[in-house]
C-alpha cells in the first residue's frame, strides 16, 4: 500500500532564542521559576502597555538567517496575529507576516550516504505564549485553569521549510540537522525536554510519478526527534489507508498523542482561524543595515559541516566525527583535547567510549562534565608514553569523573604507574612460567595462544601495571630459552 | 479673587510669590468641585488626600524658601484612559471599572516630576470612542456653557472640568479629535501634538497609529507650559520621535507678520453651520489684520479622510480591545461555564454598544478576504491624505478651519445616528491619519456657544500653531468669558 505512495513532508519549527531578556520587555527568559514571577506591565498585557523590540532577538535572527544561507531583509516589520485563547494575554500574537526577516535559504542533509539539499521558506521572530496549568486534562474538560505568563514574550525563531521532504528519515535529518546548527551559533538553548524547540510537521502523499500536491495534514507541537519520526510513520500509514480505500485526507490541524501513538483532529480547513494579520501599530519597520548583517556574519562560528569535514581530513570515520560534531560542546571538547593529545583517531575511541559513555551514565551534559579536555588529554598521554596502560586508564577515567582530580594525581596516589623495569618483570615472569608448565608445554607446541594466557597472569600478579608489551616480549625470550 | 478662575501660569505666580499656598489651591478647587460637580459631571474618581498630602508637599518647598517648576503646585487631571498607578484607570467601561494599574503612564510621571497635583480622572467615551462622552459607561458630563448640551468626546470630562474651573488644566487624548473636538465645544484651549511627540506608554490604547496625549488648557501660555513638560522621546514607546524638544514658551510669540495661512476650501462644504462659519471667518479677518497672508487653498482628498479613519481606527481597536476577556484583570461575567462562554459574556456584558460596533467594523475589515479591499486601501488613501498636507505645507505655514462644524449640540441629538455623530470629527480627523499636530482655540460664539478655530501645522512644528494661537489669542478676549456656571 504503501509503496504507491511517495511522500511530501514540510517542517515549521519554533525555537526559543536564548536571548537574555524577553522580546518585548525587560523580564528575565529563564526556565523554570516561581509561576508568574518573571513577568510585568508589558508582558502581561496590562492596559496602556507598549512593546520594545529586543536588538538581540533580530540579531540572533539575523545570524540564523546566515548560516541557513537565508537572505537578509533590508526592511522587515512585525504583524499582529489575532486569536483568542487564554494563554495569550493580548489575545494577538506580535509576529511577522508578508515581510520576515530572512527569506528563502537551505540546509544539507545526508541520509544512507545520500546528500540532499532542503529548502528553507523563511524565518521570523515572534513571541511565545504562557502555560496553562488544567485542573482536569484539558481545558474544556477541567472545573478551573491557570495561566502561567513566565515564558510569555520569550522570543522565538519560526523556520518554515520547502516541502522538499521525501521520507521520515529525510525529516528527521533534516530537523537534526537544524537543530544542530542552532546550536552551533549558540542562538538557541535546543533544550528539546524544557520544550524550547518544538516541530509543526506538514504531511501528504501522492501517487508515485504524481507531481501534483496531496491533500495535506499539518500535526503540531512535536517537541522530540522520537515522536516526529513515530508520528509521521502513524500519520502516513493513516493518509494511505484512506487514499487506497479510495478516500480523500481532508486538510487539518491535527494533533499528536503521545501516549496512544496516534494523530488526532484539532479543527478543519473551515474551522481554521482568520488570523486577520495587519501591520503592528505599536514597533516602528525595522530597516536592517548591511553592516550589522556584515558584522554578524564575520562573527559566525564554524558550522557542522564544516567542522564534519575538517574532522574527516583528519582521518576520523565518517560515523566518529558525525558523532562528535553531533553537538557544538562536544566538537568543542575534542578540539580542545586535540589541542593537547595530537592523536585524533584514539581521542576520538576514547571521546565516544569511556568519556561520553561515563558522561551518559551520570546524565550530565558535556559542558558540565567533571573532566575537562585538559585533563582528558593528560591520562590519554599517559597512557599514550607508557606510565600507565590502556586498562589502568579506564579506570583513571572513572575515578576522574567520581574525585573530579587529574590524571596524574590519581596515577600517582594509587601507585598505578606501569611496571616498565625489566629487572622487575624477570622475577614474576620467571614465577609464572615455573607455576604454569602445561603452558609453557602448549607454546613449545605451536600453540601460540598460550602467551596469552601467560601475559594475563603476569599482569594479575602485577594487579594490571606491567606494560602489555614489555611483558609479552620478555615472555617470548624467556619461552625461546627454554 | 477666585483662585480657580486663574491659568496655570498666573496661579505659578502667585505661588512664587507667597500670596497663595499649593494646599489653599487644592483646597479652592475642591470647592469650585464641590460647587459645579454635581450640573458637569466631568470627573469619574477624585484623588483628595492624595492631593492634599501632595500640595503640603510644596508648601514645605515653598516655607524653606525653594523655587518652584512652572507647573509645580498646580492641580489638574487626567482623563481616565491615563494609567495611575494605584488609582483606578476605567475607559468609563464596565470592563475596567475595577482595573488599578500597577504602574503609571509617562505623562502621569512626566507631571509627577514636575510636581503638578492631581485632583482626580475623568470621564470620557468608553475607550475614546464618541464625539459626546454619552458613550461613558458611568456619567454624563455637561457642556458647562449649556448644561443641556454635550461637551464634545472623546476628552468631555477633561475639557469640562478645564472649562468649569475644577482643575487648571488637564491632559485628554486625541484620535480624531478628541482633544480638539470638545475644547471647541467648551471654549478651552486644546492641542492635538505631531504623532510620536508625546509618549503613549501607559496611554490605554484606541487605535494606535491615531492616538496621541495633548494639553487642554485655559490659554496658549498654559498650553505651551504643559508641553514642554510631557513632550520629548520616550525609550518606552517605540513610536515616540527620538527628537529633541525645544522650550515651547519660546513660541509664545505676538506676531504673524507675513505668515502665511491656507484656508482648505473642503473644510467648509455642506454642513456647516452658518454661524460657525461667520466666526471662522471673522477671526481669519483678524488673522489678516495682524499681519497674516492669507489664500485660499484645496485638499482633493479631504472627503476620503472619515471612511478611511473608520476603517483604520476600528481596525486597530478591534485588536487593541481584544485584551480585555476576564482571564486576569477587568470585569468577568459571572458563571459563565467554559472558557468561551466568559470571553463572549464577559465582552458582551462589559463593552457598551458603540465599542462593540468598532470591534466589529475593524474585524470585519481585517478579515480575509476584505482586507486588501478595506484596511489596505485606507492605508493608501491614507498616504494620499498625508500627500495633500505635505503639498499644502509648501505653500503655506499652518493651515486653519473651524475645529467642527457646528457649536455643541444637545444630548440624544446625534446619539440615534452614529454617522451623524462621526461627522462632528470632520475637520479633526485628517490631522490625525497624516500625524501632523493642530490646535484649537476659542474665536468667539455661536449662538452663546463656543467656536473653536482649528490651526493645522507641520509634523513638529507646533512652534508656530502656538505662535499664531498666542498672537491671536493677545488680540482677543474670547478666551476670558466664562461660562455662567459659577455665579448662578
Ligand atoms: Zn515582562
């Protein structure tokens, strides 16, 4: 059924700009906090009150535009969009209507080794609305509600795509992706749980070979990468099974339930709301100078692709430096490693092994880790000039994350310095070889896998801090002599 | 002497000269209030203690020997779409009757700073909406001239209460002609500023791009006083010029020589009233007697001026207005069951009818599919209204016509026809869309009621609308006569 079907998909996505101050007033855009505390005159919509735009909200705006290859507007406004709901204190949104502030652009996605370049419609600025707290499930079925106002008048970025989207997997990249680079530019906290970045995602289908447009279903206030992927596979299987009955999708607002894993109809192409958008009164046109556009861009920090690439010149795989540019703090921890330990291919092992691993296990994001890239850098020298051993390492690492102390301290304080002293080594290896006769009987007989076996002893009778190495060729002179 | 009588600047004097205390004036106003409130009608709240507490104050100032600002001691007013922090700021609407602001407008602050005492809000059309102040929710206020008659809108309490003597002066606002309107009407001195001169922050919004914050006083020198108090940017208005503001009183100027004045023939078409006219035309004789160059001149656009404003000012107010839905502040309609159900109740029980008829016009005409028929072409007329004063401001300095077409009329009598009720804005309304300042002053009587004559000036060059006002008004008495309230 399925396969008589190619898909169209298209994203809008809201993010929160990580502007210190909201996008009309002064208030602080901290999550969290005391209900209706970060909050005043403007942002309630009190009577009487004005709005003041934020500069940083169009220059966080302005850098997103640039490095989604978007255009810059010389002129841009901001609209009122009208509806009425409760968490919307002025009952209009202050956004942007016929002129945003950066128009058309593109994105590169890569999936199963296929590049793909996904258009971008437009950006703009707006305002985010308040929570509303239920006594009952929803609003409709609850004796009271509670407005929250705290994140009204936070400043978002709408991104609209082309519907340039052929697949779940193609979204999902592309939503990755995007996400990515605003974290790159450090416009965005991204921090999907707290909501601050949250998917709209516009579906149809039509026959393959068709190049006509399907009816479409617009699903909204996806916030993870999970739900998208599992939401557009509901949805798609939804259309098809009505197309292929001989239906017909009707165009909808739809909404996603997590908890069923199914889509639900919100309200229809009539039921739709007449927004009745018109230029605010209250904010004078923005004109935007090329300068600042031009100071921006000279600002711009390295992008994902970029930084992907340069990781590859390295000689890292393709799947090791995707991983370690998936996200700005933890590209940012490898390079400043790099900077101190020149091996890439092994900081990159241990960088997504132990470190990320240690990291998962405690739940703490890379730019909180206890082990920072100096210190990193400085067991993996350890280890790299023979003081301590690969194993011993693993479980310095750990003992960093758990003491928060260096390397060297800890190599030092445990005595785990590595057994390189010949002298040393001859009297266990003589021990071992005396205890374990049948071994020694095995090697003589070609069995080469009984060094092994050997080494392993040595290295138990040393609690792990002879050097592998050392030890194995000593053994093997040792055997020779026999 | 009446204290009340007195303009802000005499009664500046006084104070600096010892002969009168601030707490005496407060207290001399209470009781011309207490005298005439009862037939005007102009106030919705009194602040008294406040006030006294305030005028003991100055009189502390003044007892160690400290000079006073020009409008320091002076008690006023404001009309009640001014936000004051901790008094009540209705609209004269049902739905705000129980809002307390938490914070002030900038005006508030602005006369706070300059020590001047507020006495009281007063009342008005329920969110600036009228030409009569019979749209308030709470009051009518009379014509002090004629307790029969209306006293214009939407500033009819403020202009009342400047009129009949309860405040110095007050503060009204103006969207098409709200400030100007009624000053005719009550013989008062009122000035409509250039769009962005005076801050609107905490102004509670009719329509936005229209409306602006002007003095309504007992002359031209108290007008210019109170200017160079309240104009100037402000950080907190986006729309607020970020212009320097020059001392107005350096305008107050006793000649006109070789000014020239345009004389828009299209705003004294039909529906004027003769004597109106007759007084009008007087005062463009004196205009010319003094020195004046006077010619005749015209604005084709003129007639688009009223449906282009009543398709922008509804428009905006029908989202400004959208606010108020019992969720957090203003009147809820009680047991209203679901969330729709309140915001249709709280809206239909809290909003009078012709708040309602602007909501639904602007809605209507923001509509999709009427939008580009209706809002986006006032838009452009609106350009090509502002075109006609940027070409009449070639040729001429300021341009004059009667402030409205007829004297005040009485209450019911235009109230049955809203568009019989819009036309009293007909001269005053263009002023606004093209966001240029222009001013009312009184130039005599018809029929016992007062004229007002309407100078139109360049955006920010309220300079010479105050220049002419102050030379006419030195050649003439008009602004002397009281209404006969007092001594009845
Ligand atoms: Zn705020």
């Amino acid at each position: 059924m399925l396969e008589d079907f190619e898909i169209v998909a298209g994203v809008e996505v809201h993010a929160e700009l990580a502007t210190k101050t909201k996008i009309f007033c002064g208030c602080t855009t901290e999550f969290g906090g005391e209900q209706n505390t970060h909050v005043c005159p403007v942002c309630l919509g009190l009577p009487g009150v004005l709005p003041v735009l934020n500069r940083q909200v169009v220059e966080y705006a302005i850098k997103t535009g640039l490095a989604l290859n978007s255009e810059i507007a010389e002129f841009s406004k901001f609209d009122r969009k009208n509806y009425y709901y409760p968490d919307l204190p002025k009952n209009f949104q202050t956004s942007q209507y016929d002129l945003p502030i950066c128009l058309g652009g593109h994105v590169e996605i890569e999936v199963d080794g296929v590049k793909k370049r996904i258009g971008i419609t437009r950006v703009h600025m707006e305002e985010d609305a308040g929570k509303l707290v239920h006594s009952g499930a929803t609003i409709s079925t609850s004796d009271v509600s509670f407005v929250d106002y705290n994140r009204t008048g936070v400043p978002l970025l709408e991104i609209v795509s082309e519907p340039d989207l052929r697949s779940v997997d193609e979204t999902v990249a592309y939503l990755e992706k995007l996400v990515q680079t605003l974290d790159y530019i450090e416009v965005s906290d991204c921090r999907m749980e707290q909501g601050s970045v949250r998917f709209d995602i516009n579906v149809s289908l039509r026959p393959k070979g068709s190049d006509k447009l399907g009816i479409r279903t617009e699903t909204k206030n996806l916030n993870s990468f999970g739900s998208v992927r599992r939401c557009m596979e509901y949805e798609i299987e939804r259309q098809a099974e009505v197309l292929s009955e001989g239906g017909q999708v009707i165009q909808e607002t739809r909404t996603w339930d997590e908890g069923r894993g199914i889509t639900l109809s919100l309200r229809s192409k009539e039921e739709a709301h007449d927004y009745r958008y018109f230029p605010e009164p209250d904010l004078v046109p923005m004109v935007i100078e090329r300068e600042w556009v031009e100071r921006v861009r000279e600002r711009l920090p390295e992008l994902p692709d970029s930084r992907r690439e340069r990781l590859l010149e390295l000689g890292l795989s393709a799947y090791d430096a995707g991983v370690i540019t998936s996200s700005k703090a933890l590209a940012e921890f490898f390079d400043a490693a790099l900077d101190k330990f020149k091996d890439p291919k092994t900081l990159a092992n241990w960088v997504m092994g132990d470190f990320l691993g240690l990291l998962k296990a405690k739940g703490i994001p890379v730019q909180s880790s206890p082990v920072k890239p100096e210190g990193l850098a400085e067991l993996l020298n350890l280890v790299e000039n023979g003081t301590i051993s690969g194993k011993i390492g693993k479980s310095v690492i750990g003992e960093m994350f758990e003491s928060g102390k260096g390397a060297a301290e800890i190599v030092k304080e445990k005595g785990l310095v590595q057994i390189s002293d010949t002298g040393a080594l001859s009297g266990i290896i003589d021990k071992v070889v005396n205890s374990n006769p049948q071994s020694v009987t095995d090697f003589k007989a070609g069995k080469e896998r009984a060094i092994g076996f050997l080494v392993g002893q040595v290295m138990k009778e040393t609690k792990g801090q002879a050097n592998p190495g050392l030890v194995n060729k000593l053994l093997k002179e040792k055997l020779e002599t026999m | 002497m009446d204290l009340t009588q007195l303009t802000a600047h005499e009664l500046s004097d006084l104070l600096a000269s010892r002969e009168a205390g601030a707490v005496e004036l407060v207290k001399a106003f209470f009781a011309r209030i207490d005298q005439v409130e009862e037939d005007v009608k102009a106030f919705n709240i009194f602040t008294r203690d406040r006030a006294l507490e305030q005028a003991s104050k100055v009189d502390d100032k003044l007892a160690r020997g400290e000079e006073l600002g020009p409008l320091e001691g002076i008690p006023m007013a404001f009309k009640d779409n001014m936000c004051t922090k901790g008094v009540p700021t209705t609209c004269s609407s049902k739905i705000l009757k129980s809002f307390v602001p938490p914070y002030s407008a900038t005006v508030v602050e602005q006369l706070a700073q300059a020590g001047s005492i507020m006495l009281g809000k007063l009342n008005m059309d329920e969110f600036a909406m009228g030409s009569s102040t019979e749209n308030s929710a709470f009051a009518k206020t009379c014509n002090p001239w004629d307790l029969e008659r209306v006293p214009g809108g939407s500033s009819g309490g403020a202009v009342a209460s400047v009129s009949a003597d309860e405040v110095a002066f007050a503060l009204g606002s103006d969207t098409g002609g709200s400030i100007r309107q009624p000053a005719a009407f009550c013989g008062v001195v009122g000035l409509k500023p250039t769009y962005g001169y005076v801050s609107r922050f905490g102004l509670i919004a009719f329509a936005s791009s229209l409306d602006q914050i002007g003095p309504l006083t007992k002359d031209v020198t108290d007008c210019a006083l109170v200017m160079n108090a309240i104009a100037g940017h402000d950080p907190k208005d986006s729309t607020s010029a970020p212009v320097d503001k020059p001392d107005f009183t350096k305008s107050l100027i006793n000649d006109v020589k070789g000014l020239r004045i345009g004389i828009p023939r299209e705003y004294f078409g039909a529906g004027i009233d003769p004597e109106v006219d007759k007084v009008i035309r007087q005062a463009i004789t004196k205009l010319e007697e003094l020195g004046a160059v006077v010619e005749e001149c015209s604005m084709p656009h003129t007639e688009y001026a009223m449906p282009t404003y009543y398709l922008i000012a509804p428009a905006e107010c029908s989202s400004n207005l959208a606010r108020y839905d019992g969720v957090s502040y203003g009147y809820r309609a009680p047991e209203s069951g679901d969330i729709v159900s309140m915001f249709k109740k709280s809206r239909a029980e809290g909003f009078g009818p012709e708040v309602k008829r602007r909501i639904m016009l602007g809605t209507y005409a923001l509509s999709s599919g009427y939008y580009d028929a209706y809002y986006l072409k006032a838009l452009k007329v609106r350009t090509l209204i502002k075109q006609d004063f940027d070409q009449a401001f070639e040729k001429f300095d300021i341009l004059l016509s009667p402030t409205a077409p007829t004297p005040a009329f009485k209450f019911g009598e235009k109230s049955a026809n809203p568009l019989a009720m819009y036309l009293s804005d007909i001269c005053t309304v263009p002023v606004n869309l093209a966001g240029i300042p222009a001013i009312s002053i009184p130039c005599g009587f018809a029929g016992g009621l007062p004229v007002g004559l309407h100078l139109m000036g360049k955006a920010f060059d309220e300079g010479t609308l105050l220049r002419v006002s102050y030379t006419f008004e030195q050649n003439t008495e008009f602004h002397k006569v009281k209404p006969s309230l007092g001594v009845k």
